[in-house]
C-alpha cells in the first residue's frame, strides 16, 4: 500500500488521542471505588457502548473473520451467541449485581453461596481474565505486525500492551469507559466503511464466487453437521456469559433501569449486525486470499482495499477493537485481585481509601504485564479464547442463574453449589483430553455435567428433607 506514512500518522493521532483522553480521568480518581467500578455513575449510552467495545475484542473480530473464513456462513450464525447472552444478561443477572452494589463474580458467589464457592469462583475469575487479556494482546500484535512489517511481533505485543496498562492504571474503570465510548464509535465506522468498500466487488463477481468458493461455505451447519452447529453456538452463547468483564459492568450504572437500557440494547445492536458484517468482510477475503492464514484475513482485506486514508481508520478501528477489551479485562482482573484475593483472603483489615488505590493500580501493571507474557507464550487467538471458555462455563453458568430465579438459601445448598463447580470443571477437563470435543464442545459438555449434578442434587435435597419432616 502507497503512502504508508498516511497510515503511521493516523495511527499515532489515534494512540495519542485514546492516552489522553485515559490519562486526563485520572483526577477524577479519589477512591478504590472510583477506580473498580467508575463510582457507579454510569448512564445507559456509556454502558452500550463499553459493553459492546468490551465483547468485540480481537477474537470477535480479527478472530471472528478468521473463522468465518474458515467455516463460512455458520460462524456468522454461531458468534451471534456472543452477544445474545447480552439480553439475558441485562434483563436478569445485571440488575442483582447493581441491587447488590457488588464488585466480582466471585463477590456474588460469596454474598449468595457461601466462601468455598467463592473462592473456586475467583480462581476461574482470574484464569479467565488473565486468558482473554492475553488473547487481545495476541491480536493487536498481529495487527500491527501485518500492518507494520517493520515492527516485530514482541515488540507490537509490549508496545500495545504498555499503552493500555498506562490509561487503565491512571484512570481505572472510569477512564477505560470514557475511551471504549471513542473506541466504539470508530469501530463501528471503521467496519462499516470497510463492509461498504467490500460489497461493490463482491457484487461485480457473482460468478466467480460460486466457482472459487467452497459450497459448504454457505451452507448453514457448513458441511460440519448439526450437532457441531449447535455445540458452537451453545460454546459461544455460554462460554463468555457473566465473565468478569461483563461482570464488573453490571455494578457501575447509576441505576437499575440505565443498567438494563444499555446491556440489552447491546446485545440486541450487535447480535443482528456484527456477525453479518464479518461475513461479507470474510467472503471478501476467501474470494482474494484463498491460500492464507485464516487470521490474516482481516489485515489482508484492509491491505487489497489500498486506500491510505481508509486504511488508517480502519487499522484505527481494528486497534479499538483490541484496546478496548483489554483494557475492560484489565479493569475486570484487577477488581478480582483486589477484592476477591487482596482484602479478602491476604489483608483482611480494613485499608485507607488512597492505599487501597495504591493497591489497584499496582495490581493492574502487575497484570498487564502478565497478559503481556500470555501472548508471547501462545500466540494464537481462538486458541487461547476456547480453553478460557472451556474452564469458565462449567462451574459458573448454573449457580448465577439459580442464585438470581431463587431465593432459597441453606448450608446444603452451598456444599452442593460447591461440588457442582468443582466436578463440573474437573469433568470438562477431562472430556478435553477425549476424542468427543471435536464434535461437542467441551464447554457445552461441562454445562451439562453441572446441570445434571446441581438439579440431581437439589432432587435429593427436597426428597430428603420431606421424608425427615413427614
């Protein structure tokens, strides 16, 4: 691509702009409270649109074409599950959390099921945040290294790490907000320009399409069948529900009802947009670059469109992408290391509020930098988001939805919340070391191993307790 200077200078301005417009909230900084969770002041429109910068990280975007490129139109279908869980979500789950006035998932394990639950709670709240925070890192290395061939993938990966580390750390949650609202909006424009720019030739060459293109990539289970269909879409739909990014916003909305506005119309705005965006973006790719690495695809496509101006905006887009869920997951794992091990289990007597501050920006450069190592480790992005999945899914999805519907409560149901989360994620690790989790995911296998030991325990319970007071 001519002109790569264009490029390098919008890139820089963007970079500057997002470390200001981070760094300048730092002042309105006074408490630990401010830093985890924005004071709990924040309306429906800044909560949509950090929701949706949070989810659209690099694997729901250069991860996400990727995929599509490989699969066809059954990702589109299956990746819509990212978002859906969006509008659950917000009308059920989201509203305890605000009520609560809690911080972690692990937070409400503990408020609803007893410190034995909630500590398995934060060992799957930090595995997952440090396993997500690394896969954004992964992906804006490869952006950059496509982008900028000059710049090596480790020096990418530290480069784009240390700037989301310096924002998030100065300004906490408020600031990584106020930025995913910029970030959101080039995102949204920066893709929609590239699927504008997409559509003409793709239009220009029907043809040519059907002849290149594989036919199970428009088939709708492509050519993998309907059960691996919809295991994906259950992976998808499970595998991010109520994780620790998600979490930490369902407690910063100034009430319950700017709290529902913004999560379900999140999920509603991407779940029938995004994943058919990608898609077009994706055919695009296989139709130009038939014989590439399938995450290339995306950087590809922006490096054939070959205009300076729009290239720029959309890398710009491309890095809001990436950015703004690593600087959400970053937030989300150091609310965990403060709440959910610091004060709760290493110092357990009340701090100032300024040393508590201290703590958490401490905590957050201590767990970029480990993101930072993760993406140097295992630098491939699906990978990295699939094994979180597989881990988080199992021992959380059936106790947050039991805990929101029912209000019963008694010690029997805490040792039983207990073991359904512990066998449910030692079953999945398991089955992810047997031949099955190519047809069924193991994430979707571990729900249902939890299901089944939650509601066969809680049968138990109920008839026992009859026979006893009968």
């Amino acid at each position: 691509m001519q002109h790569r200077w264009i490029q390098y200078t919008i890139i820089l301005l963007y970079f500057v702009f997002i470390v200001v417009k981070g760094l300048r909230h730092s002042k309105d900084i006074d408490s630990s409270d401010d830093f985890l969770v924005a004071g709990r002041s924040i309306g429906w429109f800044f909560l949509l649109c950090t929701m949706g910068a949070t989810v659209i990280g690099g694997g729901a975007s250069i991860g996400a074409i990727g995929k599509t490129y490989e699969w066809g139109i059954l990702m589109l279908v299956v990746s819509a599950g990212w978002y859906i869980h969006f509008i659950f979500s917000g009308l059920y789950v989201a509203p305890y959390f605000r009520r609560e006035k809690l911080y972690t998932v692990a937070g409400y394990f503990g408020n609803r099921f007893g410190e034995r639950s909630r500590f398995l709670a934060f060992l799957l709240s930090l595995f997952f945040s440090l396993g997500i925070l690394g896969a954004q890192m992964v992906a804006f290395g490869k952006i950059i290294t496509t982008m900028i061939p000059e710049v090596s993938y480790t020096w990418a990966v530290i480069i784009g790490g240390g700037i989301v580390i310096a924002y998030s750390t100065a300004g906490g949650l408020l600031a990584v907000i106020h930025t995913d609202v910029y970030q959101f909006i080039i995102l949204i424009i920066g893709f929609a320009l590239t699927l504008a720019l997409c559509v003409p030739d793709l239009l220009s060459q029907g043809a040519k399409i059907s002849a290149a293109v594989p036919a199970d990539f428009f088939k709708l289970e492509g050519g993998k069948g309907w059960l691996f269909l919809i295991t994906t879409f259950m992976a998808f739909l499970l595998g991010e529900a109520f994780a620790p990014g998600y979490a930490t916003r369902y407690c910063v909305g100034k009430n319950i009802k700017e709290t529902k506005k913004g999560i379900v119309g999140a999920g509603f705005f991407l779940a029938f947009t995004f994943p058919a965006v990608l898609f077009f973006i994706a055919l695009y790719a296989r139709l130009h670059f038939p014989n590439i690495d399938s995450e290339q695809a995306l950087p590809m496509t922006i490096m054939k469109l070959n205009n300076p101006f729009i290239g720029g905006i959309i890398i710009a887009a491309l890095m809001c992408a990436v950015m703004s869920s690593a600087d959400s997951i970053l937030n989300s794992s150091t609310a965990i290391f403060v709440k959910d091990l610091y004060e709760k289990y290493l110092f357990k007597s009340p701090k100032k509020q300024t040393k508590g501050l201290l703590i958490a920006r401490v905590s957050s450069i201590f767990l970029g930098a480990l993101g930072i190592l993760l993406a140097l480790l295992l630098p491939n992005i699906i990978d990295i988001l699939l094994l979180t999945y597989n881990l988080w899914a199992p021992g959380i999805i059936v106790p947050v939805i039991y805990g929101v519907f029912s209000k019963f409560k008694s010690k029997r149901l805490n040792n039983l919340i207990f073991y359904t989360i512990l066998f449910s994620t030692l079953a999945t690790i398991v089955f992810m070391y047997t031949g099955y989790k190519e047809t069924i995911q193991p994430s979707v296998f571990g729900v249902s191993v939890s299901f089944l030991i939650f509601f066969t325990g809680r049968y138990i319970q109920k008839n026992i307790y009859i026979k006893k007071h009968s």
